[in-house]
C-alpha cells in the first residue's frame, strides 16, 4: 500500500512539474484509463485550441470558459459536459454506453434503443465483413441490422445481440477490434420509450437508476395487491406510466407524486418521429 501512495504521488509530482499542456500527454503520465481520466473534472477556463483530445472522455466535466477552437475530439465525448452555450454544437443526444444495455435492471422497463448509425458503419467497416455476413454473425435479420445503420429504434434485445457481437470481436483473432478503440467506448446509444401516438423519445440514461427504483417499488406493490394471481417475472413497465400505477394501487401512499416521478422523456427538436408495428417485432 505505502509503495502504491509513493508512485502515485511521484506521478502526481511529474504531471505538475510537466511543461506540456496537452490533456492526452498528461492522462497517459497518469498511468490510469486516459479515457476516464478527465471525467467530472474542472476544465474551465482552459485553452485547448487545436489540441488533439481523441480518445478522451468528458462526461460530467465543467468546461465553462475553456476554448476548443481548432481540437480533435471523439463523437460524443463530451456529451454529458458543462459546456457554454457557443459549444453545444459538439454534442448530440447520445448518451448510452455499449456495456449500459446489458444492464440486467433494464429487464423490468419497456425501452426501445437507436443507436448512432455512424458508429455502426465504423464497427462494419472495421470488420472487414459484408453486410450480410455481420447480420448473421449478430444474429439479426438484414432489415434489423439495417435498421440500426439508420438510426432507427429497435428492441433491447436487439441492441443486446449487436453489443454481444461487438464485444466477442474484441477477442475474436481473426477480427479483433482494439479494446480501446474510440468507437466503441463513447456514447454509442441512447434510450427511447414509445408514445400513444407511435413516435419515440428519448429517456435520458442518468434517469433510469431513479426509474429503476420506482419499479421496483412497483413490483413490490403488485406483489401486496395481487399476492397470488399476477405474473410477475415477465411484467415490463413503461418508464412513463410507472408513477401512475403507484399512484393507482397504493393511493395513501402517492399523496405527492410529484416528489417521486420520474423526469418525462425528453421530445428532441426535429427529431424524426418512427410509427411502430409491433411491440414484439423490430422488422
């Protein structure tokens, strides 16, 4: 232990005393993950103009103030960011890492997924596979694949095949992808939740743990209301109406709803509204 808190502090001493302002330098002298190594952390007022910050990720840091005149950067690095109003042109909506799909807890929500569709031809291209050998490797129809290269929602379990393909390449010799390439390790996703009317929007990822929460106090009322006659294990709730049923099977205790519903899923100007067929289909 004391050897660790030695080199850490010689490491902290020779970020100090480095001449060198360029974020990727000092992330790898840090000998930490220099893709995590900036998040949440303060960058305001700094001058990055023309750095090369490719292969770095700023979810939560505070960039007020800085410039990024001129910098390279990863698509969606820094989506999550506090950034001034003249640089929100380098976000997008996408906010869902690959591993975040897998999330077991997500069983419980009915959620749909749309995945930047620039990113999937990447993972294509880099490949090296046609477009039907990938579908097949991923065990998705042409159409769903398809689907997901336009940006199209999809069902979870379809982004869990696409997710499940990608990291078996990650090990895959005759395919290996790069365990730190930058396409795969950014915002790849974002959640939707389907509305009356057939379109979609978008349920922001730092919501669903308190969504999650509600759930599960859900399910523990069905559990005291109907004891014996309700299926349970395969019930999925939609992240907009969960606050409704509490407030509809446990009325004393919903006094407040407000205090406890989840945030409303977010409407995207000009976002390109997709009528849905079918709950159990994606093509």
């Amino acid at each position: 232990m004391k050897d660790n808190f030695l080199t850490l502090i010689g490491r902290t001493l020779e970020i100090l005393e480095c001449d060198s302002h360029s974020l990727s330098c000092l992330a790898e002298m840090s000998g930490l993950d220099r893709f995590t190594f900036y998040r949440s952390a303060d960058l305001s007022g700094l001058d990055l103009s023309n750095q090369d910050l490719r292969g770095l990720n700023f979810d939560g840091a505070n960039l007020r103030g800085s410039r990024l005149d001129g910098a390279l950067y990863d698509q969606g690095a820094f989506n999550g960011s506090k950034l001034d109003a003249a640089q929100q042109g380098m976000t997008d909506h996408y906010d869902v890492y690959l591993d975040d799909v897998d999330d077991v807890g997500l069983n419980r929500l009915y959620l749909f997924v749309e995945f930047r569709g620039t990113s999937i031809e990447e993972i294509i291209s880099a490949v090296g596979l046609s477009y039907k050998q990938v579908a097949a490797a991923a065990k998705l129809s042409s159409s769903t694949l398809r689907k997901t290269r336009q940006s199209q929602p999809v069902a979870i379990e379809t982004a869990r095949s696409l997710a499940g393909f990608v990291k078996h390449l990650l090990y895959d010799k005759p395919h290996r992808l790069r365990q730190d390439w930058t396409v795969i390790r950014q915002p790849i996703a974002r959640f939707l939740v389907s509305e009356n009317d057939g379109s979609f929007s978008q349920m922001r990822r730092n919501d669903i743990p308190e969504i999650l929460a509600m759930s599960d106090e859900l399910l523990r009322v069905r559990r005291e209301v109907y004891p014996s006659t309700y299926t349970l294990e395969s019930w999925r709730d939609k992240p907009t109406s969960i606050a409704t049923s509490l407030k509809y099977l446990r009325p004393s205790a919903r006094s407040v709803e407000s205090d406890r519903s989840p945030r409303p899923p977010v409407k995207i100007p000009g976002q390109i509204e997709f009528k849905f067929r079918s709950p159990n289909r994606d093509s």
